[in-house]
C-alpha cells in the first residue's frame, strides 16, 4: 500500500512498522490518494500513481529493526504456523508480503526511497509536514501485541540470535547492526 500527496511525498508501507496508523494520518490530508494492494514494491506503486507524480515527492518507508520486527511477527503468527519455537520460527516463516526472498524490507531500497525507523516515525513525519506546510499529524496504535507473556529479550536465545544473524544478514547490512537483540 502507498499513500500518495502528488508534489509532496509518497509513502510506501511495510508490514509491523505503523504502516495502517501512518497510511490513516496521511491519507487523511486533502488530496492524497491511497494506492490498494496492501504492501507494494516501489515500482508497483509507480505504475500506478507515476501520472499524478511531478518528480519532486520525496519517497519514503518505514523499516524496524529485526530483532523488533521478527518477535512481533512471531507474536502474531506463531498459533497459525504451529512453529512455537521462536528460533525454528526465525528459520522458516516466510509468507509473503511479510517477508519475500529473506528480506523484510523487500520493497525498499536506499537507491530509491528514503528510510525511516520505526522508532521515529511520528518525528519524522511531523517533520516532513513542517516543510510541506501541511498540519501536524499524530499516529494512532493500531495491532498492538498484547500478548507478550514474557520481556523481549527472554526469546532471544543464542539460537534464536544466530538464526536471526544469519537469515537476515543482507538486512543488518543494510539498515541495523548485527549485534543482539
């Protein structure tokens, strides 16, 4: 999914990054459009917005680190899969869009879109408001996992770290550090 604002900025969402609160607050502004499919590459998305575009949007995505990521996907996926060790979850989840040829980040790259964490997404985007004379925005909680029984760091065993070290490699290189959770 994307949101666009045409001479302004082009949003595209990734999976367990405030994507539906960030999507909600910007197409809420006046005139910007949503694009439908949930989760589309970049150059999906400018097959069909690149007639509205004028070249001078700043493109942009939201990425978690993986360690964050991974733990909520596992949070909410573990029931379905039935994979209820989250190192052996680490290793095999991979349904589409959420993770796509072991990338999470599949549909961004630093060539083409600005990159955001998670972790100051509101900032950013308040930011990017400011300079685009555009009203200030807040982000909504939405899909919160309630279901953390435990902290974070308990299902980081050294397994689960090493599967997440190895799998995700090309991700750490790129966006975060590979160090531990």
């Amino acid at each position: 999914m994307a949101v666009v604002l045409p001479g302004k900025f082009v949003y595209l969402a990734s999976t367990y990054t405030a994507s539906m609160a960030t999507a909600r607050a910007l197409k809420n502004i006046e005139g910007a459009r949503q694009t439908w499919k949930h989760h589309d590459a970049w150059s999906d998305v400018l097959a069909q917005v690149g007639p509205y575009l004028d070249g001078n949007e700043l493109v942009f995505s939201c990425i978690r680190n993986p360690y964050d990521w991974m733990l909520t996907a596992f949070m909410r996926w573990r029931t379905t899969t039935k994979l209820h060790d989250f190192a052996t979850f680490i290793r095999r989840f991979d349904r589409d869009p959420f993770i796509r040829d072991n990338s999470i980040y599949w549909q961004t790259t630093p060539e083409q879109v600005n990159v955001w964490r998670y972790e100051t997404v509101e900032r950013d985007l308040n930011m990017l408001m400011d300079v685009s004379d555009l009203p200030q925005i807040e982000l909504t909680r939405t899909n919160v996992t309630n279901d953390k029984q435990k902290p974070w760091q308990s299902y980081y065993t050294d397994d689960a770290i090493e599967a997440m070290n190895e799998r995700f490699a090309s991700e750490f290189s790129k966006w975060y550090d590979p160090v531990t959770p």
